[in-house]
C-alpha cells in the first residue's frame, strides 16, 4: 500500500486538469473548428497542415496519457513545443486570452504547468504499466 504525501496529490491535480484542457483543446479542433478547418488555419499561418493532425493528437493522446499517469514525464516534455507553438500563434494578439484571437499568457502559463509536471512526475493515482515503468524507470 502507498502512502501519499501533498506533493503527490499536488501533481495528481496539476496532471489531471492538465490533461482534462489538453482533451478539451483538441475536441474543439476536432468537432467545433474540425479537422479541414484546423488544417487551413494552421496553413493559414505558414505552417504545414500535417501540424493540425500532430497537434490534435498531441492534445487528445497526451491529455489522455496525463490523465491515467502513463508516462507522465515524456507525454509533458512532448507537450511543451505544442504550447510554445500556441504562444507563438497567439503572441500578436497581446496579453489577456480573451483577447481578440486570445492572448498569449494562458499557452505561456500551460508551458510552466508542463515543466513543473515533468519535474514532479507522475504523483498519486498514477496507473501502473510495468512495461512503460521498467523502459522508462524514474523517468515514467
């Protein structure tokens, strides 16, 4: 049996809510903007279209994973760029996210969010997978 300390269920929440708006994010670019229209927003802005499709999957498995503590540490280091990406996409529209075309503060703070869960790990409630445990080890 385990005993968890504050900082364990401290990463818990931070991982899991994290996970919960990275699923969010990816279901409206999904079914609200959908799949064509995230394409041509992304080509919109110079970016090639296989980057709607990453990013998509990105937020909906990485959300996923964040959620059930499946390689907690990896899915947040791969995450990162995603967000940096949307701060770059938003950093013309000024500061506050609801801005005209949102702000850049929220994907600037998400980015810090996803360092501090891939310092703190996994935390409490984490679902265990031996395989991913033994082929990441400390770093699942």
């Amino acid at each position: 049996m385990s005993t968890y300390t504050a900082s364990d269920y401290s990463a818990f929440a931070l991982r899991v809510a994290s996970g919960a708006l990275f699923i969010a994010h990816g279901l409206t670019k999904l079914l609200v903007f959908t799949i064509p229209g995230t394409v041509g927003f992304f080509e919109s802005l110079g970016i090639p279209g296989i980057f709607a499709y990453l990013t998509i999957l990105a937020e909906l498995g990485g959300g996923a994973l964040l959620i059930a503590g499946v390689a907690v540490r990896p899915v947040s280091l791969a995450l990162i760029p995603v967000l940096l990406g949307a701060w770059w996409v938003h950093s013309g529209n000024g500061w506050s996210f609801s801005a005209e075309g949102g702000g850049w503060e929220f994907p600037a703070f998400w980015a810090v969010a996803q360092v501090s869960i891939l310092l703190q790990g996994r935390g409490a409630f984490a679902l265990e997978l031996p395989v991913v445990d033994k082929t990441l080890g400390k770093f699942a």
